[in-house]
C-alpha cells in the first residue's frame, strides 16, 4: 500500500521522491514530464527496498538524487548501507549474469499473451475437475456407495494427474532448462517464465499443497529439474512456500538439508526492470532458520547456518560452518554444531504422501458435509445455490464449524495415535505417526487463515 501510494504521487502527480540521510522527501514540481517507458505496478511492488524503488523512479524522469534533493549528498551520510545496496547490482557483472538482448514486447502484446495463458489455466482446471467428475459419476453408476467411497481416492487421482501432467509438459516444452542470467521484464524469456509460473504456483496453492512436506514434492522437483537430496526438509506448497517450484532448474539443496518452514529460497529476483536468474546451492547439513532469505546465486556452504531473519544477498558466500545474521546477513562466529539432527525423513515423507493421496479426499467430503448441515441447521440451506440473505449470514457460522471440526479431529488424532511427547526421544520411533500427525496439522494451519486471530491463538 505504501508503495502504491509512492506511485501515484510520483507518477500521476508529478511528485519527486528523494534520499537523504535515509528519509523521503516529496517536493513538488511545476514542470511537465514525460515518461518514455511504460511503468508496471506489480513491477514496483517486487522490489526489494524502497530506497531501489526511488532510484528506479529517479531514473525514469531522468532526475539525479542530488538535484531532486536540493542538496549535494555527502559521502559519510550514504555509509554503509549504501554501499550494500549498491553491491547487489554490481554483483551481476562479478557473477556473469550478462543482460539479454532481447527486447520488450509491445503492451498489446503482453496482454493477449497473458490474458490466453490465464484461460488456458482455468481451462485446465475445469478440465481436471471434468475427468474427476466422469470418475466419480462412473464408479456411483456402475457400483453401489460401498464401492463408490472405498473409490474415492482414485476420484482425486483424476483430478491430480491431469493437472500435474500439464504442468509439467508445459514446463519443458515452453520454458525448457532456465540458465543464469538477467532477462529484461516482458520479453520471450519473461513471458515464458511468468506463464511456466502460473501454472506451477497454481498446483502449489491448490492441487499440491496437500503433498507440501511429502516425498512427491521432491519428485516433483526432480521432474522439473531440481536437484535435492531425500533427507533434506524443504516445504513446497502452501501459503508460504520455501521453495517456489519455477525456480527448480536452479537449485540444489544437499544431504540432511533443513529449509525450516517459513524460510525462503528463491532463485529469481526482480531488480531495475529485469527477471534476475541465478543458481542457489545450499550445501549438506546445512540450515535456514524462520524467515531467512536466501538470494539468487547465493552458496550456502556444508554445516552453514543463516540465522532468523538475515538476508543472503545476491551472489553471497556463506563459507562451511559459519553462522550469518543480519540484513544483509553477515559473518557472525565459528560453529562446530552438526546441523538439524531429524531421523529417516523418508518414513515422514511417505506418511504424507499417502494421507495426501488417500485421506485428503474423505477429509474434504467431511468438511463440506459438516458445512452443509450447519446451514441447513441454520435454516439456510433449503434454499439449494441460490445466495439470498439467510446464506449470508449462516455462511460465516458454518465455515467456523466445518473448520473447527477438522481441528478437532486433528487434536483428537494427536493424541490418540501419538499421545504427549517426551524430551528427549527419538524421531525415528514415531516417524509414521509423527508424519500422520504433521499432515493434518499442514491443513488445520491451512484453513486456519480463515479464522480470527483470537481463534488462531
């Protein structure tokens, strides 16, 4: 919002956005300019400081930092954060990412292509649900209910097979293999990417977030030409994935590996108005903590820790068993720690991958039904699609309901197949119920966001 805001103001108010002493200043300016590139907000909105964006700005109306100031800027005031940020550009030519020359398509265009991709999508999807409809219709018609719900696994293997298959087609014959280097936004390769990429963060939000912490993502990585290794723990789908799955050809993640949740690896990076590629090895044993940031080209080396929080800039080298923090993450001490101790991570991922395959379908027919019946509980489903004001108000009730009853049945499972853990024990003798356990627990966090804060809590 800040940054949108920044963006009419200098944009369709003719306002400077200045630098000094790391404050923003906007003065306005009676005299007309014109723009000559075209400036896309969702642009904007991925880069990474706002220092960047008022440079980047700055150079579209072709306006130096001092004049639009008013003041010549001192060498001590910039310090050392100045020079930080300017590393991360001259850091492309250090690593070889020579800039395409390939230029922008035309804004029509981009348009047209974007706008049949996105059918293309939902054509998909509608597609995939179509063949897991045919299936189900199928096994109701020719065979009793028995048979229809011991089926309805291959139901949503209908569903998940199409859609994958596409995807992953579509990856290798429009995109092929990605290599390093720096394309500029909206051209051939730009617009390949963006559109590999909306398929893939489709099937991580919808079709395969069920599978984010299985064995079948890291095939799945695999397949798209990823290299990580069985023991490493990496999450793929969800929310907030760790590992974006566009950026697969990039990245290699080493034995026993731990990526925690919440962490972020990218292989991508939007800067001065092009798609920046690089390759991300994170090494073995290696660890990155809750909201650590891992660049394009960055190495983090066997046994490296990046602490909560830190940023590995673009092209850093974080050298074996050393700990990093800070933003940008720096050298913090020597460590002699083995690296995240988890057991046989296989048993775990394997657990998930077949509650994913198997339970996820029947968990999915639980919670509509038990939202179906609190509506019509509340008076409000007699009335079959059609919304008047009595679904309004029932639907909110009903989706705390439906929900609340799946983290009830996860808190139940708990404590029925795993019961109360003891400091101190091994993983590896509750690895399949512990994986039972973590898979239900990815869903409740997942319709969670649906609550209230206070629910959450």
């Amino acid at each position: 919002m800040i940054i949108y805001i920044i963006y009419i103001y200098c944009i369709q108010l003719r306002f400077y956005i200045s630098i000094h002493n790391c404050d923003f200043h906007y003065l306005y300016n009676p005299r007309r300019f014109e723009i000559e590139s075209e400036i896309d907000i969702l642009l904007l909105l991925q880069m990474e400081t706002v220092g960047e964006l008022a440079e980047y700005l700055l150079g579209l109306l072709g306006v130096s930092r001092e004049a639009a100031t008013g003041v010549q800027l001192e060498q001590e005031d910039t310090g050392e954060q100045s020079e930080a940020s300017q590393s991360r550009r001259d850091s492309l030519d250090e690593l070889g990412c020579t800039p395409s020359s390939e230029k922008r398509w035309a804004s029509w265009k981009v348009a047209l292509w974007q706008t049949a991709w996105g059918l293309l999508l939902s054509l998909t999807v509608v597609g995939s649900g179509v063949c897991a409809w045919w299936l189900g219709q199928g096994l109701g018609a020719e065979s009793g209910a028995v048979e229809f719900w011991v089926g309805l696994p291959l139901v949503w293997l209908a569903a998940l097979v199409p859609f994958t298959a596409t995807a992953v087609g579509l990856k290798w014959c429009l995109l092929g293999r990605l290599k390093a280097g720096a394309y500029p936004i909206y051209g051939s390769i730009h617009l390949k990417w963006w559109a590999v990429n909306l398929f893939l963060q489709a099937g991580q939000q919808v079709f395969w977030f069920p599978f984010q912490n299985s064995s079948f993502t890291k095939l799945l990585l695999r397949v798209l030409g990823g290299r990580i290794h069985g023991t490493a723990t990496a999450s793929c789908g969800g929310m907030q994935p760790t590992i974006s799955l566009i950026d697969a050809d990039l990245l290699t993640v080493g034995e026993g590996a731990y990526l925690r949740p919440a962490s972020v690896v990218q292989c991508h990076l939007f800067m001065d108005g092009k798609l920046v590629l690089g390759d991300v090895n994170i090494g073995e044993h290696a660890s990155l903590w809750a909201r650590a940031v891992v660049e394009p080209a960055c190495t983090v080396e066997d046994f490296g820790i990046l602490e909560p929080h830190s940023v590995l800039t673009l092209g850093s080298r974080l050298p074996k068993r050393e700990r990093w923090l800070g933003v940008p993450a720096r050298y913090y001490e020597t460590h002699t720690e083995p690296g995240v101790q988890g057991g046989d991570g296989a048993h775990t991922d394997a657990m998930h991958t077949v509650l994913g395959l198997v339970l996820f379908p029947y968990l999915v027919i639980m919670g509509l039904t038990v939202f179906w019946a609190t509506l019509d509980a509340l008076g409000a489903a007699g009335n079959g699609l059609r919304f008047d004001w009595k679904v309004c108000l029932a639907f909110w009730p009903a989706l705390l309901v439906s929900t609340g009853v799946l983290a009830a049945f996860t808190s139940c499972w708990k404590w029925l197949v795993l019961g109360r853990l003891k400091e101190g024990s091994s993983e590896d003798k509750v690895a399949y119920r512990l994986g039972a356990v973590r898979f239900l627990t990815t869903l409740v966090s997942r319709v969670a966001i649906l609550w209230t804060a206070d629910l959450r809590w």
